[in-house]
C-alpha cells in the first residue's frame, strides 16, 4: 500500500476503503481531529464498558466553553462550529459529562457512555460543517463500540433531578441540552436511522415528567422550526405564572451564579433567596459567570439553611431514605432511614440545624480502615468522580481529587447510586 504515500493518492484510498466498507464516495470525510486533553485525563479511570454515546450542546460561546470543558474533562469530543474536533478525554476514560443520569434503570452514566459536547443551543440548528464532523465521529465510535443508533442519547433524554421544592419525586427534565440532536430530521443527517420512542424510565415509573414541553419535542417531534419557535417562547426568562424559577433555570436556579433582578430593582442571587414561592411576577433571571460553571456542580452536598429549610426542600420525598445522608453540625452522621427509625433522632430529621449538609442518591460506604483500604470498599468506583470521601478532619473530596496511597484510616466513603 505504499501507493497511499504519494501526493494525489490519499483520496484514492479513502474512496476504495468506503466501497469495501458499504459507503459511498458521498460518505468520505476527512475528520479534522486533534489533541486537547484535560488536566484530569490521566486521573480518570478506564470505563469497565460503553453502551451509550450522549449527544450535548455547550449553551455557550466557543472559547469559553472548551475552557471549562478542558478544565474540568466534561467530555472526550468537542465539536466547534469549523468543524474541528477536539479529543479532551480519552475515549476509554469516565468524563463527567452526564451528572446525574439514567437511562433504562441504569444510572450514573458517565461510567458507561462516551459524550461529544457540540458547540452551540439546544433550541439552534448546527453549523453544515458541525453535520459533516459530528456524522462521522458516530460513524467511526458506532464502528468501534458496536452501538446502535437507538443507544445515541442526547443530555435532555438522560438526565434526572433529585427532589427538590418545585419536584417533590425524581424528575425528568432537568436538562434541554442537546434537544436539537434529538429531533429525526437532525438525526437521519447524522446517519442516524433509529432513536428512542419512549422514556423508559418514566414509563417504568422511576421517574416522572417535570418538562412536559421536553418529553413532547423528544418523543413526539412537530415540525422543527415550529417545536423551536414553542422552545424559545415556553424558555422566557421572565418569571410569570407557569414558569416558575426552576422552569427557567433547572437545577441553577439556587445557584450564586444565578441572578434575580426583581421588579423594583432589588437584585438576588439563586443563593440568597429563601422564600421561593413569595418571588415576584416580572422579575428577570441572568446567569453569571456561567463558563466557570461545573457541569455537575450541583450533584453534591446541599445545605440547610442555604439550599432549603428542611429536608424535605433539599430531598423532596427521599428525605427518610436509605440513599439521603445527613452530615450535622455536631459530627453525627446517618441516613434519613437511621434517623426516621429512631424517636429520638426523628425530630433532628424534621427539623435539622442550620449548616446540616445532605447528599441525595448516595450509598454510605463505611470508613477507611487498616486491610480495608477504599478499592475494597467501593471497588471500581473508589476513583470515580462522582464517588466523595469525608477525610477525618472533616474535608470533602471527590475521586477526581483523592490519591489511593493518601486516603487516611477513619475516611468515610459515599458512593452515588
């Protein structure tokens, strides 16, 4: 094959290698890839397998996007608007690009899926040059993991919400990133032919629908630029009646990088504000600062006092479970199931103190200890970045951040589930 050296001949032997593949010489692109890897590549682990590959948009502006992407390892592709591709994670890694997720009854799937983040708006069509990279980056990844089209998600179809004071159950819809990717018009120019036609999560009553409008676009598409049109109107951010602040920011909207500017001019961060029904008709939220913000920053600790009231503002209905972990001022540490079994710790569940901090969805693990190190207690997982440690002098750290031989005896672990 030495003939492939000569200058003239490459796009001859990609025309043949198509023909002995099944493409046609229309199907022949040259994807214009390169290495821009995260800080955090080599601290990932390796997935033990890949099922899914989940479609994003940045919902921001290119430079500031793949600042946070590479900062962070958000994703292993980064499509730009030209068409180049960026590889940010290794493709056999985790990147934490799904946050909390679920797909089929399986969640957290940053452990098992690839995610290509595309610059550009969930309710904006893509760029003809982002259709020819993007199409043959999944005709290349489908190739290599064996997946089928209908195991090509977009962020809007995976990703759940935790309870919380607008949601009082897990809930769909607490994302629109990537619904465009999602429509079948947009998909048959990816090369795609088949897609999901049910959530089956919802349908199996694991979770229920928060975004009515979502569910419709992505199981039941209109016509594209009517479906935009609706997306943009039902997405003002002006809060009214039917379009509350979470409606308008997801699961920012308690967020410091979240802006209220209320009708006579009183300004509020998300943080700031305790009394979310009394919020004004007319007032207008902006987000701040948003390309510093993680894509899974809100699939950590809430605190009482900051994030809520009660538990049942920072859990919804889950406060008394197994899965929901309280950490209390005074160093106690249970889950909502231990406090709700016991009397005398029952009121510390219905009424906890101020700086009491929660975790929704997470296993408790148990403490470090001599011949018990933390690849025995969460195996795998001891490295994942959504796994946390609690160090004995009460720090938190993530599996992004721990190192296997520094872990101290005493450290708790939380898995999430």
């Amino acid at each position: 094959m030495t003939f492939i050296k000569k200058r003239g001949h490459w796009l001859t032997f990609l025309l043949m290698l198509a023909v002995v593949s099944g493409y046609s010489a229309a199907d022949v692109y040259a994807l214009d890839i390169g290495n821009l890897y995260s800080p955090l590549n080599d601290k990932r682990p390796f997935r033990p397998s890949t099922r899914y590959i989940i479609l994003h948009t940045t919902e921001g502006s290119l430079d500031g996007s793949l600042r946070k992407v590479h900062r962070y390892g958000e994703a292993h592709y980064f499509v730009t608007p030209t068409g180049k591709v960026y590889r940010i994670i290794d493709r056999r890694r985790i990147a934490t690009h799904t946050g909390r997720s679920m797909w089929n009854g399986k969640t957290t799937l940053d452990n098992m899926s690839i995610g290509i983040e595309v610059v550009g708006f969930h309710d904006k069509d893509i760029t003809p040059a982002q259709y020819a990279a993007l199409k043959e980056l999944l005709r290349q990844l489908k190739r290599t993991y064996r997946i089928g089209d209908e195991n090509i998600l977009t962020h809007s179809m995976v990703a759940y919400g935790r309870p919380n004071r607008f949601h009082s159950q897990k809930h769909r819809g607490r994302k629109r990133c990537g619904m465009i990717l999602s429509h079948p018009d947009v998909r048959k120019k990816l090369g795609l032919l088949a897609a999901p036609t049910r959530d089956p999560d919802v349908t199996a009553k694991r979770l229920v629908v928060a975004d009515p409008d979502l569910h419709r676009f992505l199981y039941k598409p209109p016509r594209v630029l009517a479906a935009l049109a609706a997306s943009k109107d039902q997405q003002s951010m002006v809060i009214a009646r039917g379009n509350n602040a979470w409606r308008i920011a997801r699961d920012k909207y308690d967020s410091p990088h979240t802006l209220y500017v209320y009708p006579d001019g009183r300004k509020l961060r998300g943080s700031e504000i305790r009394e979310w029904s009394n919020i004004p008709a007319g007032t207008r939220v902006t987000f701040l600062d948003e390309d510093r913000e993680r894509e899974q920053e809100f699939e950590g600790f809430l605190e009482i006092g900051k994030d809520g009231s009660t538990a049942r503002d920072l859990a919804g209905d889950l406060y008394a479970d197994a899965t929901t972990i309280y950490f209390f001022p005074s160093g106690l540490i249970r889950t909502g199931a231990e406090l709700n079994a016991s009397a005398s710790q029952r009121k510390q569940l219905n009424n906890p103190p101020k700086g009491t901090r929660v975790l929704v969805g997470y296993i408790y693990g148990g403490y470090v200890q001599k011949g018990r190190p933390a690849s025995r207690i969460a195996g795998a997982k001891w490295n994942y970045p959504s796994t946390f440690y609690r160090l004995p002098n009460g720090r938190i750290m993530s599996g992004d951040e721990i190192g296997k031989t520094k872990i101290p005896t005493r450290t708790l672990i939380f898995m999430m589930k």
